[in-house]
C-alpha cells in the first residue's frame, strides 16, 4: 500500500486547511492511515467528521 495515492473531495481538503499550520501534516497523515486502512483511497468531507471529534481542538469547520 506505500505506493497508494489518497485524493481528497475539495470541501474535506479546504477544512483541513483551516486547521493549525503545525498540526496540518500530523491530522492529515491521520485521516488518511485512517481512510487506508478501511480500504479506501479517496478522503470524502464524513472522513474529516469523524476525525473532528477526535481532534476537537483544532478547527475543522
């Protein structure tokens, strides 16, 4: 799976843009260990939801 590339829906990339600069890499790589490991390759806007509530002290929204 290394050589798997997630795409993400635009809206689920735009909030996790507006999330802290630092932490943006570490939530992403999150979301999409998460996303992967469900068998998927495509991060959708339900993805990011629930990771919100995991990471509730950043802005997603």
């Amino acid at each position: 799976m290394a050589d798997t590339r997630i795409t993400w829906d635009p809206e689920a990339d735009r909030r996790i843009k507006r999330s802290p600069f630092l932490m943006r890499r570490f939530i992403r790589k999150r979301i999409e260990d998460r996303v992967v490991g469900r068998g998927r390759n495509h991060v959708t806007e339900a993805d990011v939801d629930e990771s919100a509530g995991m990471y509730r002290q950043y802005r997603f929204k």
